[in-house]
C-alpha cells in the first residue's frame, strides 16, 4: 500500500477535511483518499502517460483496476 504525507496545508484544511468526512460518516483518510480518487477519476491519465513516469517501473499493470480492457493482439 502507499503512502503519501502532505505538509503546509492552508489553514482551516483540516478541519474542512473532518467535517466533511464526518458528514460521509467515513474517516479523514478515507475521506481524503475519496477526494484524490474522484478528482484523478475526471482527469484520466492514459497507459503512455503513466509508462512516461519516473515511477512508471513501479506500476504493477491491472487493465482493469487502470479502466482499460486487456486484449490479444492480431497478429
């Protein structure tokens, strides 16, 4: 699982954070995981994109957890 820390928040931050995870009745990690993940689910990024990154040889390839569909070349 990975892990992210995130320093210099503008103030009030945080307590936005929890009064919003508190109204979901979900916790502040879940909450700000949910935020992350909806705001790069209306971004998509695609397969070149995310092979161009540094951190690209980390990238354990799900079609499916990437949105896309695996299928055999023509050949």
């Amino acid at each position: 699982m990975e892990q992210i820390l995130i320093r210099n928040m503008p103030g009030g931050t945080k307590a936005r954070l929890a009064a919003r995870a508190a109204a979901h009745r979900r916790s502040m990690e879940a909450e700000a995981r949910a935020i992350l993940q909806d705001a790069l689910d209306r971004d998509p990024t695609s397969l070149v994109d995310l092979l161009a990154m540094p951190e690209s040889a980390e990238i354990d390839f799900e079609p499916e957890r990437l949105g896309s569909t695996a299928r055999v070349a023509d050949l």
